[in-house]
C-alpha cells in the first residue's frame, strides 16, 4: 500500500481528509484560538498556546485556557490597555518548564511587538521577505522578540532555528495563521506568506511516520530533518505541502502507524 512514492502520497493525500476536518479541533490546541473571532485575539491566543504546545494535549489546552481566563478572554485588549501592574496573575503560571517569568516577558514582547512593529504578522513577514524562506521568518522573529530585557532562561522557548532547532510549535503556529484549508481548521489569516512556503511542524509522531514510509532519512529531529520532509512533502503537493502534517501527524497519534 505505501510501497513506492505515487503510493505513499496516495495514502497520505486519503489521510489528510480523514483528519483535516473540524473534529480534528476537539482535541487539539488550535481549540484555543478558534474560540476568537478578531485577527489579533487569534494570533496572540494562538502563538501563546502553541508555545506551551508540548506534553499532553489535554493539559496544553487546559493552561492555554488559563491564560486566555487570566487575560479576561480578550488577549489583545488586555495587553493594550491593562497596566504591568495588573499583571500580578501571571507570576504564578506554569506550564513544564515554562513559568510566571517566562510568561509575563512574553506579555511584555508581544505588547511591543503590536505597539513598534506592526504586529506578530507584520513582524514574520518581514523576515519572511529577506529571502521568501521562514528560516529567515523565523531567525527575525526571534531578533525581535528578545530585543527587550529579558533573562536568559525565556529564551528556550523560542526555537533558535540558527542552532539548528526544528521549531516545531513556531512552524505548528504559522500552519494555523498561514494555511487555509476551507475546512475551519487553519485559519488562512496571513495573506503574504504563501502556504507553499511553509514548514513542517516536526515532533516525534511526524517524524517517526516520516521515517516508517521512508520520506525521512535523517535520524535527528532538527531543523536539516524540517527541511528535508519538507522537500519531499512539497513534491507530492508543491502548493499546499504541509496539509500532510494532518495525515502524518493523525497516523501517529491517533492510529499508532
């Protein structure tokens, strides 16, 4: 069935619909942002969540929804117009490693990246444009969100794609933005980013099956692994490549591949 290349992208392309619908959002963290309907309560509840995107769902989903609660349902509104001072609740939220530091440094970055520099889109896009790569998307991003104080424990969670890091959540957050797929999954927020650009949000369920069918020769799971499933995904769909992130990671997680 998944013996050779027209195969495998059959079966693949019959797993994207089997998971790409809007029951896949039940137990999924995109959950958490499609509770909103403006642009920015969407990216700031959704880059939020997918950073605490790992360890169990049903937890990830969970505090995500604790922070949305702590920010009075309205992300946006609440960091335009709620004073640090009224930020006391944050301090104590955790989630694994990620903690009340953690947490009110992303408060303030994301209130100055909506203040000085346009926004989260704004600020992706420019970097996207250096070279139409989200390596680059992803490298500028990172520079602007640091570019405040901050201690150096925070800055673990934002992948560091110069390092090497596959950044999983960060990919997993422009798949949300980034692609539309008509079905109410992803949103298809983002206009100036194409969806063929996109990278592959790769954990260990993605890239176990990647490697099961033989798409994936690289034994780490690192940005050089992103790029080569991307590669190979882009070939069986070159404008829409990462809707196989439905089907590898629904064969994983929900059907044990």
């Amino acid at each position: 069935m998944v013996d050779n290349p027209e195969n495998i992208q059959s079966f693949l392309d019959q797993k994207v619909i089997s998971f790409n619908h809007t029951s896949f959002i039940e137990t999924d963290p995109i959950l958490v942002p499609r509770l909103f309907s403006t642009k920015e309560n969407i990216e700031i509840s959704g880059f939020l969540t997918a950073t605490i995107s790992w360890g169990q769902r049903p937890t990830i989903i969970r505090n995500a929804l604790k922070l949305m609660e702590l920010m009075d349902n309205h992300p946006f509104e609440f960091l335009m117009n709620t004073p640090e001072g009224n930020w006391d609740g944050f301090s104590e939220f955790k989630h694994r490693t990620f903690n009340g530091t953690d947490c009110l440094f992303f408060l303030k970055s994301l209130r100055n990246i909506y203040l000085n520099h346009g926004g989260l889109e704004e600020v992706f896009t420019q970097g996207f444009k250096k070279d139409e790569t989200i390596f680059s998307a992803l490298v500028h991003f990172r520079r602007v969100f640091f570019e405040l104080e901050h201690k150096s424990r925070t800055e673990k969670h934002i992948s560091d794609v110069e390092k090497g890091a596959s950044a999983k959540r960060l990919n997993m957050f422009l798949r949300w933005l980034v692609r539309n797929d008509h079905t109410g999954v992803d949103f298809g927020l983002w206009k100036q980013i194409p969806a063929s650009a996109l990278m592959l949000p790769l954990d260990v369920h993605t890239g176990n099956v990647s490697r099961k069918l033989g798409l994936l020769l690289r034994t780490q799971n690192d940005w050089r692994a992103v790029e080569e499933i991307s590669a190979k995904l882009r070939e069986f769909d070159p404008q829409d490549p990462i809707k196989y992130d439905f089907a590898l990671f629904g064969l994983g997680v929900f059907e044990k591949f």
